[in-house]
C-alpha cells in the first residue's frame, strides 16, 4: 500500500507492475503523486485512477504510460509520469461528474500549488504537473499559470486567482 488511499498498481498498468513490482511507483513524479494525494484528502471521497487490478479489461493507462501505449501523444505527460486521469466516487458510490470535480479544483486551486494542466470538457477528470521547466511546449505555464485543455475549445491560460475568483463555491 502505497498510503492510505492508493496503491502502486493505480499508477501503472499491469505489464509495467508485474515487470517492476512496488517500485514502479519510482516511475510517477513525486509532484503528481503528492498533487493526488492532497485533493483525495481535501475532497474526501475515493478516487479511482487505474482499477486493471480489480476489474477484467479496467483502466491500465490513466497514469504512468509505457511507449507500448497507444493512448495519447508519446511527448505527453503521462509518458513522464507527470499526469493522472481519474474519477472521483461520491457517497452513494457512483462517479461524481468531472465538471463538478473540476470545479472543486478550480474553487481550492491553491491547495494543489504544483498543478499545472487541468483538461476540461471531458467525462473524466486529467490533471498535470508538466510545466516550462518540464518542457519546451509549455513555455508560461509555471506556479501562476494554469493551461486549461479543451479537445473542442483548445487551450487557454489562467491564472490560479482567476480560478480561485471565478470558481468560488
């Protein structure tokens, strides 16, 4: 067990795991693994990133991704251990809705201070740690500033106090 909450075999699918055992978990960026940490604490229900080791055919490539993977852009963050997809489980044991999840990260962005992407516009919750010092793609996006990813709007940048002003619960 990794801590209270989460496991290794969340973080990496199953051919990674079985290959490395507990340390697969040296393959996730301490920011994204401390970032999780914090917002299952704060939101205080279950999250859910890989469930390969609960569920035939469940989710393997929602952390760390091998280049095997075929899910994403091999430059991504998840390839560097640097992102997680997730869902977040309410009380009644069913998946809240990533917009009202999003929306609890925006309203305590700055709880979560190495968040540096969140994607909107999806039915599940992704988040990363990858900024300027991480890569060259995303020069600006630092301890201030936030990428927000839409598949259908595309990119824009925030601000944490926008966030945190706009959101306000």
């Amino acid at each position: 067990m990794l801590n209270k909450y989460f496991i290794t075999q969340e973080f990496v699918d199953k051919e990674t795991y079985e290959l490395l055992g507990y340390d697969a978990i040296k393959l996730m960026d301490n920011r994204i693994l401390q970032t999780i940490f914090d917002i299952r604490k704060t939101i205080g229900m279950p999250i859910i990133i890989n469930n390969w080791h609960k569920k035939e055919n469940g989710f393997q490539n929602r952390g760390y991704r091998t280049i095997k993977s075929d899910v994403g852009v091999k430059t991504g963050a998840h390839y560097k251990g640097m992102a997680l997809d997730f869902d977040v489980y309410n009380s009644k044991n069913s998946i809240m809705p990533a917009s009202l999840v999003r929306k609890f990260l925006y309203s305590n962005i700055e709880k979560f201070p190495h968040i540096r992407c969140i994607e909107d516009d999806i039915n599940w919750n992704h988040i990363d740690v990858m900024g300027e010092t991480d890569s060259d793609r995303r020069t600006g996006i630092n301890s201030d500033k936030i990428l927000i990813y839409s598949p259908t709007l595309g990119s824009s940048v925030k601000t944490r106090d926008y966030l945190k002003q706009e959101y306000k619960e």
